[in-house]
C-alpha cells in the first residue's frame, strides 16, 4: 500500500482491489475461526504484510491516515469476509484514530506507538469494560485501580470483553486513580508481568474476536505509562466518528448474506419450481427488500462517514447522526440475514452454510455501542432542545 492524499478515489479503489482479494481469502478461512473459537491470526498476518493495520496511522509518522469514510468503506469489504477479523482490527485502528485526532498524549509517545505500528505491524486495543460498570459509553468509574508507589504504580483489576487480548502488542488500560477523581490510562507492553488473559469467550457470535478477560495482578508500570488522566466524561454527545467502524463491520455482513441469498435463488430450484426459485414473486420481493434496506443503511453510514471528515468543525455536535447510524445499520443487518435466511428456507440453518454464522455474528452488533435506547434518547433529547431552559 502507499500513501495518497485521503480521501482519493483512485487511492481508495486501490486498497479496495487488495483488500477485496483478502477478504475473499478470509472467507474461506471464517468456518474453522468460528467453529473452533481462533482468533484469525493467518488473516491478520494477512493484513499486516499488506501494511493494512498502519492504515490510520497519521502520514506525518508513515502511514495512510485513512479518512473516515474510507475506513467505513475498507471495514466493510473485510467484513464480508470474515466479521470477527473486521470488528477485531476496527478497535485496533480507531485506537489510533481516536489518539490522532484528538491529540491527549504526548506526542513522543504517541509517535513511538505509530513507529511500532508501520514497522513492525505491531496491534493495540484499549481494555475499558469490565464486569460491574459495564461498557464505558455508560460512564461509570473503573473498579481497576492505580495505586502510586515509589516507583509509579501499581494495578489491580479485571477487564472483560479484551478483543484479541492475547495477540495484543499495546494494552492500553483504564484504572481509577487512588485518592483522586481522574482515571488513568496506561499504557502497557505485550508480556508485563502480572497481566494474565483466562478464555472465557464461550459466545454465540463473534467467537473469533478472542474478548477473553484479562486480569491484573500487582503490576508495576512506571509514571511514564500513565499516558493521559481523564478527569471529566466527555458523554456519547462527542461521540467520536470512530465508532462507525462497529456498523461498517455488520453492514459488510449483511451484504455477504445478501450475496449468498441471490447466488442461492438464481441456483437453486426443485421439481415443483420448473426453474430456479428466483422467479418466484416471494423471493423477488425478498431480495428487493434486502437490497432496498442495505441502498438505505449504507447511504446513511457513508453521509455520516463524509460529513465527519468534511465537516471538522462541526464534530462536537455529531454524536447523535453517529449514533443514529450506527442503530440504523446494525438492526438494518439483522433483518438482512433473517431475510436471506428466508430465501435459502431450511438450508441456511445448516451448520454448513454461512448463513447461520452471519445470523450469529450480526447479533452482536446490538450490543456494541452505543445501546439502542442510549441512542434514542440522544434523539429524543436534541428534538427537545428548543424548550429546554
């Protein structure tokens, strides 16, 4: 891959044609990931030699500094492939984002984070959630704690839903600082000791993600890991333009689903049909549905996406548009793949057919954030603006 200016047609189509060649090769990978519970270690390799997880990593450091709608864009097409490597890599890559855009770390560090990244296709993820707050978007204070020491300081905690926690190079760590109001963020290495992983992620969908839980033992980390103190929660009406990689990854699902139903129908027929199924009035208004919910959804992610990286100015007071189209696409891909499902009738229930891995893993993508009901709410409360006060 090589850098251009963001946002390119020509740039973009380029990375489509590479990273569509992978992803179709991570389709052919995805039954053993999921049956097995594997992270796709073979399909991130992939990627890495592609220099793919440098993709928004700032120019200025090496990388393609991806725009936002070329992120949504890409996501996608590798979730068509596989959803567990694409929702997997999209916390990866929003990380540094996030981290660029908003500029709350040193900028040494964050530049020796981004050298890592582009030479040594190194992986980081954030570890926020644990088991009695919940997800972060909700806002409540780590149970993790930060206790200083002559030397820094001194963690205990225990994460959960650590996605690809084992095969992380960066952990970076939210912990309640003792005796202050701030929470921490550390920032620590692959190997630290003390850090432990135990596999608990036994789930439904998304099991090649690997979220295990991840436990703190007594780890000492120095004062230069506690990268940035958040000392007020910013709330989901900031919401970042990052969190459209969660809808891009289950809107490229949908679409494999949608793929796979119209391959079925114009294939597929029995001895009553005199042809195949696609001919009948039921199927034909099936497919245009599905077509007709994914031509919405995907106008709406790709708006948003645009208006993100067009609109810098405007950022502050997206978070409801960002929401909205993270709610739109998510329960638009759950119809999606119960429609195709309706087309294929009782094949796709087979373990055989990808179908009832798609069913699965866009089941998870209602529980990502931010909750449907945390959503409606930013709604309902910006409708109600002009009469508050």
């Amino acid at each position: 891959m090589t850098n251009g200016p963001t946002g390119s047609g020509g740039r973009l189509d380029a990375l489509l044609e590479t990273i569509g060649k992978l992803a179709d090769r991570f389709a052919g990978r995805a039954e053993r990931y999921d049956k097995e519970a594997l992270f796709p270690v073979q399909n991130i390799a992939d990627l890495r030699e592609a220099g793919y997880l440098a993709l928004t990593v700032p120019a200025r450091y090496g990388g393609l500094e991806a725009s936002l709608y070329e992120l949504v864009v890409l996501q996608e097409r590798i979730a068509r492939g596989d959803g567990a490597t694409a929702l997997s890599l999209g916390w990866h890559l929003t990380t540094i984002m996030e981290l660029n855009v908003r500029r709350l770390w040193e900028e040494e560090t964050f530049a020796k984070l981004c050298k890592d990244v582009v030479e040594s296709g190194s992986l980081v993820n954030k570890l926020a959630t644990e088991p009695s707050t919940g997800s972060p978007a909700r806002g409540g204070r780590p149970q993790s704690t930060a206790t200083r020491t002559e030397n820094g300081w001194l963690l205990n905690g225990h994460k959960t839903f650590s996605t690809m926690g084992t095969e992380l190079d960066y952990l970076i760590i939210t912990a309640a600082i003792e005796g202050e109001e701030a929470i921490g963020e550390f920032l620590i290495r692959k190997g630290t000791p003390g850090i432990r992983f135990e596999a608990t992620w036994d789930t439904l969908g998304m099991r090649g993600t690997r979220s295990d839980d991840m436990y703190m033992d007594n780890v000492e980390v120095s004062d230069e890991q506690l990268v940035h103190r958040i000392h007020k929660k910013t709330g989901l009406k900031t919401l970042g333009g990052w969190y459209l990689h969660i809808p891009s990854c289950y809107l490229g699902i949908a679409q494999a689903a949608r793929d796979y139903a119209v391959r079925f129908a114009a294939t597929y027929s029995t001895s009553s049909t005199n042809g195949p199924i696609r001919h009948l009035p039921n199927v034909r208004q099936l497919i245009g549905r599905i077509d007709l919910e994914l031509l919405t959804a995907r106008h709406l992610l790709h708006a948003v996406a645009k208006r993100w990286d067009t609109e810098p100015d405007a950022r502050s007071g997206l978070g409801a548009e960002l929401a909205a189209a993270k709610h739109v696409v998510t329960n638009t891909a759950v119809s999606v793949v119960d429609m195709a499902m309706r087309v294929a009738g009782g094949h796709s229930l087979h373990r055989s057919s990808p179908l009832e891995r798609y069913y699965r893993d866009v089941r998870a993508g209602l529980h990502n954030p931010p909750a449907d009901e945390i959503t409606l709410n930013m709604l309902a409360d910006r409708a109600f603006e002009a009469y508050d006060g």
